[in-house]
C-alpha cells in the first residue's frame, strides 16, 4: 500500500449541472451516501453544495484508488511534491467508478477532525478553494489545504507569522513572489492544524517553517517537529497545495 495518496478535482462540471439540466448533478447526489446527502440539503447557498458534493465524490475516488493501488507515481508514492502535481480527478470520473464499498462511515472527533470509524489505520482530509476541492487519504494522521483565490493579506502575515516566516516573505520586491510565499506558508498552517486535529487558532504559532537548503521546499524550523511530520507541497493550475503527515496519532 503507498503511504498517500492526493487528489484533486475541478467541480465546475456540477456548478454548470445545477445551474442547468441537473443530470450531472442528480447522478452524482443518488451516488453519495444518506448522511451527505442530508448535509447537501441542508446548504442554502449552490457553490457549498457542489463542494459538499464533490466531496463526496473525490473522497471516494480517493479511498478506492489509494486501497487499491490503483495510481501509481505522482503524489502516490514517497516522493517530494514540490514541482508534481496531484492526481487529477474528474467528476464524471469519479461518478462513473463510484463504488458504495468504499463509503467508510465518518465521524467527527474533538475540534471537528473528521476520521473513518472502524478504519483504524486509514486517514482523510479534505480542502476547497473556488472551483477546486482536494483530498488526501493516508496511511497515516493527515491534513491538507489549497489555498490561492484569496487576496493576500500583508497584515495577516504580519499578525500570525514568525519574525524568520515573515522576512521570508519580503526579502523580494516581487509582489507576486511575496504572495506566493505568503501562500505557501498559510496552507502549511492550515494542513498542520488539520493533521493534528487542533484548529487553526490553536496551531497557528505552533510550528513555523523555512526554506529547506537542500531542495526548493520548505521544512519545520523545529528540528524535533520536522522529527515526527512530513511537509508534502505542490501546485495546481496557480492553486498552492499543501500536506502534512504525522508519524503518531492523535
């Protein structure tokens, strides 16, 4: 079995499905299980239920191919991230290959962190930005966040960020380049706070990252951290995507 497994799909197909003759969208929603059909239901705004639905879906897609050892190469194996890119999924894919087998019941622990029940040794995440959702399944405790259709925000880094994450973001001139870092080092936050089941607000002075001299990637600056978590990055179509896995559960 690979250690993880990263997906990603764009859910445009079912914006443009419930917006228009539905068909996409209903084969996918009879696909899902009970409990997030319900929660489908319960979403007032369209956008949040094509991102619950195709969440659905990938998790799914995600499960059975990362069980399987149905993808090989990429982001399935070992390997840094930095420079590779996700496994893409599409949505009629992901519809057309649904297996119910591969709904694992979920539930939510302290702080909200989804788990499968009666899994013990498997692991999921999932994230969204715009028109994108990701998800992770793992061998392993895992977060992941994508991030990139968000202003950025100078006062954020400023506020939360270390002095040393911070000065990384500025040695440069380059606005774009600042963004990115700044980018960067939020997803990172985000998918730490996800691995460890804490919360953003509770981790977000916990770990800090610099750049990892022997790659173009970034690594924990906490020698003992980076001892017990892995940092997986990549980018997608100017999304920035970010993983972390631990080596301990929580």
């Amino acid at each position: 079995m690979t250690q993880f497994l990263i997906s990603i799909m764009d859910i445009t197909p079912l914006s443009d499905s419930l917006s228009g003759d539905k068909a996409l969208y209903d084969k996918a929603f009879k696909l899902v299980p009970g409990y997030r059909q319900q929660k489908i239901c319960n979403l007032k705004n369209d956008a949040a239920k094509c991102r619950s639905l195709a969440a659905g879906l990938l998790l799914n897609y995600t499960t059975r191919a990362f069980i399987s050892g149905s993808v090989t190469g990429s982001l399935a194996d070992n390997t840094p991230l930095a420079k590779k890119l996700p496994f893409p999924v599409t949505v009629s894919d992901a519809a057309s290959t649904y297996m119910q087998e591969y709904d694992y019941e979920t539930a939510c622990g302290t702080n909200g962190k989804p788990y499968f029940k009666g899994h013990a040794n498997l692991y999921f995440n999932l994230s969204h930005s715009g028109n994108f959702a990701v998800c992770i399944v793992a061998g392993m405790p895992c977060g992941i966040d994508v991030e990139g259709n968000r202003p950025f925000k100078p006062s954020v880094a400023k506020r939360f960020f270390s002095e040393t994450e911070y000065h990384w973001i500025y040695d440069t001139e380059n606005v774009s380049v600042q963004a990115e870092r700044f980018f960067r080092l939020w997803t990172l936050k985000e998918a730490y706070a996800k691995a460890t089941g804490n919360g953003i607000a509770a981790e977000i002075y916990a770990a800090s990252y610099v750049p990892d001299t022997d790659s173009d990637g970034l690594c924990f600056a906490d020698s003992e951290t980076a001892a017990h978590f892995q940092i997986k990055e990549a980018e997608y179509n100017g999304l920035r995507i970010a993983a972390v896995l631990s080596d301990s559960a929580f």
